[in-house]
C-alpha cells in the first residue's frame, strides 16, 4: 500500500470486522435479506453485496497482515 492511500491497522481492523459483521448479519436474517432486496431492486442483489462485502474483508485483512509483517521486518528495498 502506498503511503497516500494507507490507513491505520486498527481502522483497517474495524473496517474489517464491521463489513464482517454486515455480511454475517445478512447471511443470518432473511427478512434484512428480503428488505435490502426490495430497496436495491434489481441494480443490486443481496448475494452480490455479501459477495463484495467478503472480498472487501479479504482485502483489508491481506493489507493488515502486510502491513504487520513490514512493521516487523522493516520496509522492503
């Protein structure tokens, strides 16, 4: 990640747990699922938001661990 677009562990952390919990909710509570549904009609299904909402988690989890493992090793040259 470059410098200017970097955010801080514990941001990436919450941001992660947070799209987690989203996407864990959504899997767990049909009528949410039936709402969002509803609301976003067609333009965007609930299997495609918790599709993204997992990729996003991965993302920021792979960013976190990189991030960690450079703080320890010291930055690449």
């Amino acid at each position: 990640m470059s410098d200017s677009s970097s955010i801080r562990i514990g941001d990436s952390t919450e941001l992660a747990e947070l799209l987690q919990f989203i996407n864990d909710w959504l899997a767990a509570d049909q009528d949410a699922r039936i709402c969002l549904d509803r609301f976003a009609g067609r333009a965007y299904s609930t299997q495609c938001l918790r599709e993204d909402l997992y990729r996003f988690t991965a993302v920021m989890l792979t960013n976190i661990t990189e991030t960690d493992q450079e703080s320890v090793t010291g930055p690449e040259r």
